[in-house]
C-alpha cells in the first residue's frame, strides 16, 4: 500500500511543482507588464514658415529631434500616459522653442539616461542664426525627472 501511495504522491508532487512554477511566471510577467519601462520613439519638429523648404533643410542636416515615450504595451496604457505625458510636454516645448528660436536652423541631438530613481534627457547641438548664415551658437539642456514610484499613482517630475 504505501508503494501505491508513493506513486500517486509522485505525480501530484511534480504537478504542484509545475503548477507553482507556472504561477510564479505569470505573476512575475504581470509585474514586469505593470511598470513603466520608458521606452521611447524618434521624432522631431519643425515650425511651419512660409516659404521654407523642408528638403533643404534636410538637406543641410538641420533637424529637431526629441524621444517621445509611450507606453510599451497597450494593457497599461491608460495608466502609463499620463506619466509619459509629463516628459514629452517639456522635451517637445524644448525641440519646438530651439525650432523657433532659430526657424528651422538648428542641428540638435538627444541623449536618454535612465536608472531606478532617474530619467535625464540631455540636448546638445547648435543653432544657426541668420537662416543658416550665422555663425553656429551652441544649445544645450538637460531634463532630469525623479521617476522613482511612478507606478504608485505618483507623476514624474522635473527637477
């Protein structure tokens, strides 16, 4: 009788194994799922002026970039949009006032940096005064946001 008892305790021993880890797993990537993960895409800006050719502006390599962050998935994305929000309005407020400031002429590039506790997004380049005929005035800026316990309700914010 106990061999039969072994036998049976065997399987059910190996199914509560698979069972638990199958559990964990599942957890662990809901986890994963539910946090921010600051993935962000390439896009830049121009302000609109008449006239102005935008392949020339290409052409001669004069480009607004910024990251724009959004959501990894979308199962999180009404929870996840306000805090990508708070990022992209000043990151973009910066790329359309460069734009501005020099109409159209600016040579900008972006850095990301992240940890735990930090988001930097740092800005360097140079604008170009005159239409592209002054002489090059270098622009830069740093955007550091405490991101520490965005995924309890609380925003990102600027420091």
């Amino acid at each position: 009788m106990s061999t039969e008892k072994s036998r049976m305790i065997r399987p059910l021993l190996i199914i509560s194994a698979i069972a638990v880890l199958l559990a964990a797993l599942l957890f662990a990537g809901w986890k994963w799922l539910d946090r921010c993960h600051f993935k962000y895409t390439n896009r830049s800006t121009r302000i609109v002026h008449h006239l102005q050719d935008n392949w020339v502006l290409d052409a001669a390599g004069y480009c607004t970039p910024f990251p724009y962050f959004e959501p990894l998935t979308y199962v999180t994305e009404d929870r996840e949009f306000p805090v990508y929000e708070v990022i992209n309005n000043e990151v973009w407020r910066y790329a359309i006032d460069v734009s501005t400031e020099y109409t159209n002429y600016a040579k900008l590039k972006y850095e990301v940096i992240r940890d735990d506790e930090r988001l930097t997004v740092s800005f360097s380049g140079y604008g170009y005064p005159d239409e592209g005929k002054g002489e090059p005035i270098p622009i830069s800026k740093d955007f550091v946001f405490d991101i520490s316990g965005v995924n309890d309700g609380l925003l990102p914010v600027l420091l």
